[in-house]
C-alpha cells in the first residue's frame, strides 16, 4: 500500500466527514455492547419521519477501521431523505470473521431502535459494506439468524469477497459455527434487492467474486444489479455510491425508494 496515497485517501474523508456533520443532525460514538469497536455513528436529513435507513460497515481488512471517517458516503442517502449510518465491529485478531457477523446483528438491532426512535424506518433497513464490511454484510443479510438481519430489505456489496476458505487464520476462523467456505453456495435468503460494485482495477480475486455473487443470487430467485465503477482501484470503487448522480448512487435510492 502506497503510504502517500493512504495519507491522502485519510485526509479527504476526514475533511469531508467534517462538512456533512455541520449540515447534518447526529449522533457519533453510540455504544451497542461493551468492547469500544461496538459503536456507531447515525446521520439524519433534515425530515427522519418515514425516512427509510442505509446502515453501512467499512473496509479494512478485518484488522482496522472505524465508522467515523466513512461517513461522507452517506452524504447522497441523506441529501435525498434517507437516514444514514456508519456500524463499527470488533476486529481481528481479537474476534475474527465471521464471529463478527455477531456485531453486525447486534448493532442493527441498536441502530433499528434509534432511528425508530427519531420516526425513521427502524423495522426493514438496508445493509451495505465496502471490503471486508462488504463481506460481513453479505455474511449477515445472506445468512440471517435475527429478525433484524431477517427483515433486510437491500443490501449493497462493494468489492466484497466471499470465499472463506482463503482467509488467513489471522482474520478468519474457520472454526466458527458461522463458518461457510463459499458464501455464494451458501444462501439462505435474498433481500428484495441486492447491487454489487467492483472497481475496473480492484483487487484480482474481487471481479470473479462479484460474478459468482451475482449468479447465486440470481440462482436463488433475487434481483440483483452490477455496476462496475471505471477507473477505480480498490480503494475507489465505492466512490459511485458516495457521490450523487451517479449511476451508482441513483440505483441505490431506488432501492431505497428516495428515487
């Protein structure tokens, strides 16, 4: 990793995180259980009455990351409508994927009586994840075990990959009652809708993940749309989905029915 690149890529989404949190109401750092990773930060448009919610998890490999500095990605959720947040979860090596996915149950479960609490949709939010966050959401909402997990109504996977038989012990433990070797030939139930993303230049094995996605879901009757953001590493590919007017970001307010 280009040491440069990361400083800049940290730089501008703390810079723009800071702007969409002087023009929209929030609450940052709400606690979900008791390790300080389980926390989560939670925006709102200037109406949250009916408003439906997009919850995503972030990227980082399953060894680092945070809910803060990604929250810019919401800005075109939140400028249509929607309530938009940002899940942390506990990270390797202390708790490894997929015992993780229990974080993601338990912070949807949070966010769901918070936002209903603020009039918002609380009872069938939308999922998302960039990376690893896209794993473990497809992990939670492809293989619910909670009613919050069961009642998905979207879910958006950005450069995910689901093969968990690869994972190095140091992220993924494969002798978790979670564990699956191949998500894709593992599903249980879609949501109504599912996007998948990838970059043009993502990581190799990122493409014929998002294929395979795709085709399963399809096989198990879903509906499912692919968008490939051009002239995107890795690290840029979610950048449709954080910018309004995209292709990308239009697709996901549909979904979300803010479009």
């Amino acid at each position: 990793m280009d040491p440069d690149a990361a400083e800049k890529r940290r730089t501008v989404s703390e810079d723009a995180t800071r702007i969409l949190r002087a023009e929209f109401d929030h609450d940052l750092g709400v606690s979900y259980g008791p390790h300080p990773k389980q926390v989560f930060d939670c925006y709102y448009p200037a109406n949250a009455t009916d408003a439906p919610v997009m919850v995503f998890l972030h990227g980082g490999g399953f060894r680092q990351g945070s809910p803060g500095p990604v929250a810019y990605y919401g800005r075109p959720i939140l400028e249509a409508g929607g309530v938009f947040a940002s899940l942390g979860y506990r990270l390797a090596p202390e708790v490894r994927f997929p015992d993780t996915t229990e974080d993601a149950e338990l912070g949807l479960a949070a966010i769901g009586e918070v936002v209903t609490a603020k009039g918002a949709r609380g009872n069938s939010m939308h999922l998302s994840g960039h990376s690893a966050g896209a794993s473990l959401a497809a992990m939670a909402a492809l293989r619910p075990q909670t009613p919050v997990t069961k009642a998905i109504g979207g879910l958006v996977l950005v450069s995910g990959m689901y093969n968990d038989s690869v994972r190095s012990p140091e992220i993924g433990n494969l002798e978790s009652p979670r564990f699956v070797q191949d998500l894709t030939k593992a599903i249980e139930r879609t949501p109504a809708n599912t996007i998948v993303i990838a970059g043009d230049h993502d990581l190799p094995a990122v493409m014929p993940a998002a294929l395979a996605m795709i085709e399963a879901i399809q096989h198990s009757d879903g509906t499912v749309e692919f968008f490939v953001e051009e002239d995107a590493d890795h690290f840029e590919a979610i950048r449709g989905f954080a910018t309004a007017g995209t292709p990308t970001a239009t697709a996901v307010l549909k979904m979300m029915g803010l479009a």
